[in-house]
C-alpha cells in the first residue's frame, strides 16, 4: 500500500483505499449476504428477537444514527425507558462495522 501523501485530495485518498481494499478483499465476500450474515447473527446473540424485524430497522437507520440507542430503540418498537438488551446492542454495532466493511469490498 501506499502511503499517504500530505496534501492529498480526499477524493484521491478515498479512492486509494478503495483500490487497496480491492486488492486484500477476499473472494468469498464478492457473495456475501449482509441479511444472511444479520439473520444468522441474531439468532445467536439475540434469541427471542425476531431475525427479520431487526434486519428491517437496521437496514433503514441511517448509519450515523446507529450510535443511538434511542434511535434503534423506536425502529425496533422498544419503550424508550427499556435498555437496549446487550445482545441487540452487540448486534447493531457488529452490524455497523459489516456494512461499513462492504463499501470498500462491494460493487
């Protein structure tokens, strides 16, 4: 990989990086399924979760908004007064990190 230059646009920086991603993505994630990955997650970190009602309130919440348990607390018809329970939390911030992962390895 290169190495960043001072005085480099942030266009062509995010462009190196995508380029450079490119390269270290592995072939199995040109397939790989962000719902599947969801669905299979929760079911292992949040039994009693409907698989299917979280991955379309995480799908829909914008990505800044994923910080905010508030936030995720509506989309998932939670009461504001409830903790978000630790699986779900987990969820969300695995499901976070994996969307942001694909930018750089998806078309």
């Amino acid at each position: 990989a290169q190495a960043w230059a001072p005085g480099a646009s942030e266009p062509e920086e995010a462009e190196e990086a995508r380029r450079v991603a490119g390269e270290d993505c592995p072939e199995h994630l040109s397939h790989f399924s962000l719902k599947d990955w969801l669905l299979k997650r929760a079911a292992e970190q949040c039994p009693g979760f409907d698989g299917e009602l979280l991955w379309s309130a995480l799908s829909e919440i914008d990505p800044g908004s994923m910080e905010d348990p508030e936030i995720v607390k509506m989309w998932l018809g939670l009461p504001a007064d409830d903790q978000l329970p630790p699986g779900v939390a987990r969820l969300v911030s695995e499901f976070g990190q994996q969307r942001e992962l694909l930018k750089f390895c998806g078309d």
